[in-house]
C-alpha cells in the first residue's frame, strides 16, 4: 500500500510543474508526513486524507466511505481500489486536482 501511495504522490509531482507547484506543496502539507512503517492504522488515515485532498470539493460521500470502513484492513482495501484507479487514470485527460 505504502509503494502505491508513493506512485500516486510521485503522479502527483510529475503533473504539479511550473504553476501547479503551489497546489502541490498545499496537498503534501494538508496531507502531512507519512506514518512510520508497521502502523496500517495510521497509514489508513493518511491516505484517507492524501485522497480527499486531491479529490476536488474533498468528496462527502468519498469522505463518508473511508471514514465509515470497519478497520483499518477494511480502509487500506478500498484506498487500493481508488488508487489503482486514479493510476490507471493517468494520462487519459482526467485531472485528480
């Protein structure tokens, strides 16, 4: 999970040149440091918020979702998904800012 963040991030930073570095560095201090390794609670929520913060209107029902998932298990799954899914969405004129 913590790999698939990292290549949403590095996305982010390819996307975010020239004008757009101020929305990225916006995103990364609203996001905050990436927990330590081992805790997937704490990951859990960090990619909760790296999602809702490059989500335009920060989603209510995305916001909704990841914080009504059971656990943490249970979050890191569904955070997969729309990863995957905004990576796979690169490059195909979509914008995730």
């Amino acid at each position: 999970m913590e790999t698939l963040a990292d290549s949403f991030l590095d996305g982010v930073r390819a996307f975010c040149t020239g004008r757009r570095m101020g929305r990225l560095a916006d995103l990364l201090e609203r996001t905050g440091d990436k927990p330590p390794r081992g805790n997937a609670e704490a990951l859990s929520f960090w990619v909760a918020r790296l999602l809702l913060v490059s989500t335009p209107d920060n989603d209510q029902s995305l916001r909704g979702a990841l914080l009504c998932a059971e656990d943490a298990a249970a979050r890191l799954r569904q955070e997969k998904a729309l990863l995957e899914a905004r990576l796979d969405g690169a490059g195909t004129g979509c914008s995730i800012m």
